[in-house]
C-alpha cells in the first residue's frame, strides 16, 4: 500500500552512497528516478566562470546563432533538484523533491539565498484531518506572471491522515489529494497552501495571473484554481498520467499531456470542454509554446524526440531527434531555439526552432531533467537529479 513512502525511505537512506545507472519506464517520471543516484563526483566543485554582464549587443543577436559554453555549477543546498524556474527578478526556484524536502532559492551570482521547507501545519491553514505538521516533496514551480509568487507542486504529503498516496505507475482513483505551496517572493515564505488532486505535477499560472493549474498524475485530470481565493474551482478529465502544461497569450486555451498516451488535451478553461491533438508521439511530457502562440512544442520521452505542432491546424509539422529520454525544455525569449534535457545522455540539446534541427549539444550532470531560461543574463540553467545545478551562458556569437 505504501510502496512510494518505502521507497522514498530507501532512497534517502541511500542517497549518498547508492550506484548509478536507475532503469527507468518510459512513463514513470518521478519518485524511482531518484533512487539509486548519486551526486557526481565530478560537480563537487563550482565556480568557472563570474557573473556576466548583460550587453544590448547580446539582445540583437538571433538565439540560434549564439552558442552556449558552460558558466557555473552549484551544488550548494542541499540538492536533489527535479526542477528550476528563473523568476526573472533574479531569483531561481529548486525544486528537491522528497529526497531533500526543501525548495532552495539562489540568485544570479550563483548564491543560495534560501531553503524553504516543505513542512506545513495543515490545520493552520483551514485544512482537518491532518494534525501536527505535514511535508511535502516539491515536484515543479510556476511563477505568476507579475513576479510576486511562487506556486509549487508537491509530490504527495507526508504526516498525519495521508493513508494511501499514489505512485508513478497508479491507475486512476483512490489515492490521497496532495497541496500547491504559494511562495511569497518578497519574503521567501509559503504564503498560501491550496488543495488539489493526488500527485500534482507540473504547474502552471495563467498569463493574466488569473489561474492556476495542476496536472493530476494519479487523477488523471486537471486541477482549476482561482489565484485570487486560492480555491479549486473544477477538476476536468484529461486521460492517463497528465503531465506537462501551456497556456495560450490570451488565457482562454491550455494545452496539457497525456504522457500515458500519445496524445495533448486542448482544454477551453471558460467551459472546461476538451479537445484533442491525436498521435503526436509516444510519451509526450512537457509542453512549451513559442512567444506568438504559433507553435507548440512537445519532448516526446517515449521516443526520444521532440515534436513541433502548428497550433492553428492543430497538426505535427516536424519532429527531431533528441536522445536519450527528452524530459523538460524551454525556449529563448525570441523564439528561435529550443534547449532540451535528454536525462539518459546526460546532456542538452538546442534545437534552432525554424527548422527543428539540432545546433549544439553540450554535457551536463548526471541526469538532467530540468531547465529555465534567464531572460536578462541570457543563461541557462539545468537541474540535474544526482544533485547539482550546471548553468551555460547562451551568449557568445
């Protein structure tokens, strides 16, 4: 019954000592990842390069013509981190799971400014049946688009009156709700704590700032919530294993994928109504949009490519190859290029958007499966699972 919570008690018994090399299923994305990793030897080390200054020449230079050269690791937390997100106020978000319980703050000299628990007193904020204190396991964050908060999803919850949580490999119903944790920036506390479905994995913010969404891993639907109360509102049916989401520039449309399936939900978040985008490919797991809304893009983890799909015609227009195991991406503020994390290569790739070929492909840590983009510094950072954050410059022409 509780065959998560074991393993998570293996793994941070074995944490720092265990072997390389976790198999794992092309779907499941999460908590068995993780359990067999160490950090790498290699990354115990930091700086290489300081600090860059941000130059008007850099912002006329097309992204796919800039190439990206390696400018930091950190390995300061501690970390485990399954994502980060860039603020764009200077901040970065690491999300470590439930192998450190924590989400570790840094800024743009590379400094950790914070480790927030993920520990809670659930009846302090309105919540019965789970006494004393709760935790969490920070899965991935959003930023609202003014800047001010922080919402991060959690794995499942750890405490009192948590029975029966899902898994990455559950089938749908039955298993505990988990929580989304709003982060003040100011203060770098948990500010708000809202209940959604069971094993909450991405997260994302509306580009109004008017909802927030989760995508239900063990629901196998979308949880609703309206910033401005905190409350969910609805729950809409996607299918098996949701994970990634994009919202539209105009926050009526959000795209949502079905990673058990080969198929991305089109959901109308005024009716709740659902669409589809059908065959896009095996495993599709994180969705980015570009800054038109023109295309969607979509790691397609099951076979190793990612997927370009005009969004007009709703159809693939072009896939490239991107080994092995393409989990999370992110896009240059122009539009112009890709970086993809490929988390059995231990490597990123940068896919030039126009004609979805690769350009460059760089090493990172031992997996890495997360990534953001700093607009204003032009940087791009990895959150590799083994335990370290490797960031590249994306500057030099």
């Amino acid at each position: 019954m509780r065959a998560l919570a074991t393993a998570a008690l293996l793994a941070t018994a074995t944490f720092a000592t265990a072997c390389a090399g976790a198999t794992v299923d092309s779907v499941a994305d999460d908590a068995v990842e993780v359990a067999t990793d160490r950090p790498d030897p290699q990354v115990a080390t930091t700086t290489t390069t300081p600090p860059s200054t941000t130059t008007t020449t850099i912002d006329t230079i097309p992204s796919d013509q800039r190439v990206m050269s390696k400018a930091q690791v950190i390995t300061a937390g501690p970390l485990t981190p399954k994502s980060v997100e860039a603020s764009n106020g200077g901040l970065f978000f690491a999300q470590n799971m439930i192998y450190s319980h924590t989400v570790t703050v840094y800024d743009r000299s590379f400094a950790l400014v914070k480790q927030i628990p993920d520990t809670v007193n659930l009846a302090e904020w309105g919540f019965e049946g789970h006494p004393g204190e709760s935790k969490g396991g920070p899965v991935e964050m959003a930023f609202s688009h003014d800047g001010t908060k922080a919402y991060v999803s959690n794995y499942q919850m750890y405490g009192a009156g948590f029975d029966n949580p899902g898994d990455d490999k559950c089938n749908k119903g039955g298993w505990d709700n988990s929580f989304l944790y709003r982060i003040d920036t100011a203060s770098l506390a948990i500010d708000q704590v809202i209940e959604v479905g069971p094993v909450p994995k991405y997260v994302a913010v509306t580009p109004d700032d008017s909802t927030v969404l989760a995508s239900n891993w063990c629901g196998y639907d979308l949880s609703v919530v309206d910033a401005a109360t905190g409350k969910e509102t609805r729950r809409i049916d996607i299918g098996r294993f949701p994970r990634g989401i994009a919202v539209m520039p105009d926050s009526r449309t959000a795209f949502v994928a079905a990673m058990g399936t080969k198929d991305i939900a089109v959901v109308n978040l005024a009716s709740g109504a659902v669409e589809w985008i059908k065959g896009v490919g095996q495993g599709p797991r994180h969705l980015v949009l570009d800054p038109k809304g023109q295309f969607l893009y979509a790691t397609l983890n099951g076979e190793g490519k990612v997927a370009k799909i005009d969004v007009a015609t709703r159809t693939v227009v072009a896939k490239v190859a991107s080994p092995s195991q393409p989990r999370s991406m992110t896009i240059a503020p122009d539009g112009g290029s890709l970086y993809v994390v490929n988390y059995d290569s231990d490597a990123m790739s940068k896919i030039r958007t126009s004609d979805m070929q690769q350009i460059q492909r760089v090493p990172t840590g031992h997996h890495p499966i997360g990534i953001t983009y700093d607009k204003v510094d032009h940087r791009v950072w990895v959150a590799c699972y083994s335990g370290s954050l490797y960031v590249f410059d994306d500057a030099a022409p």
